[in-house]
C-alpha cells in the first residue's frame, strides 16, 4: 500500500512538472556580440562564454545581437567594417545562444553581396546545430516578406522579427528589415504589421536596433515607439545598439505584464579594452559593463502569457592577461584577485550597476 501511495506521489509531482514546463518558459537576452580586433584574435573563442554559459545552457532559449557580416572567403576585420568566420558565432552556439538578430548598422559593412554570404553562412550553422539555431532580420528574397521566425518551446508558439532604424552603408538594401522611427509612415505600417501578425503567436518578441549611442536616457521618440509595439501585440520588445544599458519596464496590457528592455548594451566588445585601472568612473567604462536578463514567461491554462518575472545578472567585460576579453559576472570580478588593482575597478563598476538599477525610473522620460 505504502509502494502504492509513493507511485501516484511521483507520478502527480511528474505531471506537476511537467505541466509547469508546457506553462512556463525561461528566456535569456544580452546586447551586442561585437568583434573587435581584440575579440577575434583570442585564441579560443569559447573563453569569451566560459564563466556565464551556465546560465544559457539552462534556459529554454538565448538571444543576442550578431553586430557583423559573417563570411569565411574574407578575413577578420574589425571596425569600422567588421567581418568574422562562422567559427566566432560558433563558439556562440556552442555556449548555448539559441536566437540572434541580424538586423544592425553593421550587418551591411560588406555590402549586399555580404548580407547574402552572411544568410549563407546562417544557414550552414543552423545545419550543423541541428535546426536549433534561429535569426531575424535579413532575407535573400526581396520578393518575399520579412515574416517572423517561428521557435517552438515548451508548448509555446513563438514569433520573433527584427528590425533596424538605420544602416550604415548602403543606406538602403532590401535584404535588412529597416524600420527608420523618423518616418511617421514607416512606424505605422509596421504597427499595423505587428497588430495583425502578432496574434497568431502566444508569444511575440520584436528585436529592435537603433537610439543614440553611448546615452542611458532612452529618446523619447524610440520610447514611444517601444510602448506603440507592446500596445499593438508585443510581448517582448528588446532593445540594442547604443552600447551602454538603458532601463527595462514591465508595461501592464489589459493586466498583464509586457516587458521593455530599451538597451541591453554590449554583451562582448573591444571598447573597454584599453582602460587602465583608474578609469572606473569614466564614460567609457559604461560600454564594458551590462547585464544577462533573465526572463520568466508564464501563462495559466490557455490565458494570454505574460512577464512573471526579470531578473538582471550584472556582467562586465574583463581582459584577462592569458584569455583575452571574456564576460564575467561583475560580482565575482569584484572579488577576485586579480592583478593589479582590477578588483578595485570591478568593485566600482558593481556599485555603479546596482545604482544604475535601483534608479532606473530616473532614466526613462516622463511623458
């Protein structure tokens, strides 16, 4: 009686589980993947994801930005015309990113025939991952749509499309899904695209590239427009390109919580590569330092999903003397030993962060 009794506890904690699986899911998402000179020169790209994979190897799905054309039959370049081999967005994948955006200023630095080596490229990874590797942005058909990518997990549908505000060369291609929020008409087609695409989805998740760089104020014109998609069906918008953490909110739509990331800054970059220890508190350090946002998405029985929880990992960039520049918790950077007075630098930029994010309401416009 008593085997009998701990068989149907089992079973009911299996099917418990199982039914917060299939209601649940856990997204991770980051800023720019850069490639700077100092980043494709490591050695062993895996370095760069060694200390954070963890936590993209435990969630459902991992998202970042791919800031460059990926194309083997040229070689590494850094900026302003970036190129890499399908080795460094390997590495990526390898480390547990699961969905990137492709639409960027950069993703045009070798021009159209660029954007279409970089789409082959994509695609000879997404084979060799077995199909679990997803990307928005660019197209090879400029007779077809831009349509979302579709990701399923956990009994979610996803939809997930990405866009860009701007290019910088050529200023217009029709491989880049180009949204210019200066052009009143642009943002209203694509409201209207999101109002009517989104509701085929449970989950809807617009990546979007623009703003000025280096400011944590997002501009009031991307912030409205942020609010616009999340009114008209977002679940999820995720915001990059300025290189520097803006604020997240969690915008209630008919009582749910949506969620707003205006700036996810760099997850790994050169930028702060060549600051020396005393430079903790300029405004470069900024561009050095951001955050893994783990996000909670649930639903109950078949009611709309919604944002049941952010939780920021503070990251920073740190260019370790053997390694190169690698992603590290700030935390524990701040209590390393490191060499130097590097320990001091990190304890400064994990007091700044936890600042940054305990005020985030005085970043973001009043309007």
């Amino acid at each position: 009686m008593r085997k009998k009794s701990a068989l149907i506890i089992i079973l009911a904690l299996a099917l418990q589980t199982q039914a917060f699986g299939q209601n649940s899911l856990s997204l991770s998402f980051v800023g720019d993947i850069m490639a700077h000179d100092v980043n494709f020169q490591m050695y062993d790209f895996s370095e760069i994801y060694r200390r954070v994979s963890d936590v993209f190897l435990r969630d459902d799905l991992t998202f970042g930005n791919l800031e460059f054309p990926i194309i083997d039959d040229m070689p590494f370049s850094t900026y302003p015309i970036f190129n890499v081999k399908q080795a460094y967005v390997q590495a990526a994948v390898t480390a547990g990113f699961d969905v990137f955006s492709l639409a960027n200023n950069h993703i045009t630095d070798k021009g159209d025939l660029g954007v279409l080596k970089t789409l082959t490229s994509l695609l000879m990874l997404k084979e060799r991952a077995d199909g679990r590797f997803f990307f928005s942005g660019i197209r090879g058909n400029p007779q077809k749509p831009f349509v979302p990518e579709v990701i399923y997990r956990n009994g979610f549908k996803i939809g997930f499309i990405a866009a860009t505000q701007f290019l910088n060369n050529p200023q217009y291609t029709p491989y880049v899904n180009v949204v210019d929020i200066k052009s009143q008409d642009r943002i209203d087609e694509f409201l209207a695209w999101v109002k009517t695409t989104a509701s085929q989805y449970d989950l809807f998740i617009v990546s979007f590239h623009g703003d000025i760089e280096y400011v944590q104020t997002p501009d009031s014109k991307k912030q409205r427009f942020f609010r616009q998609l999340i009114e008209a069906g977002a679940d999820i918008v995720w915001g990059h390109h300025p290189h520097v953490l803006q604020p997240y909110e969690l915008v209630k739509i008919n009582g749910q919580d949506k969620l707003i990331m205006y700036s996810t800054g760099n997850f790994i970059s050169g930028q702060t590569s060549w600051l020396s220890m005393d430079m903790a508190n300029s405004a470069r350090a900024f561009t050095g330092d951001s955050a893994i946002f783990q996000v909670r998405v649930t639903r109950h029985g078949n009611s709309s999903p919604f944002i049941a929880g952010v939780i920021p990992i503070l990251i920073s960039n740190y260019k370790n003397p053997e390694k190169g520049v690698i992603v590290d918790r700030t935390e524990l950077l701040a209590g390393y030993a490191l060499p130097g007075n590097w320990q001091e630098y990190f304890r400064t930029r994990l007091s700044v962060m936890r600042d940054f994010f305990n005020n985030m309401a005085n970043y973001i416009n009043k309007e």
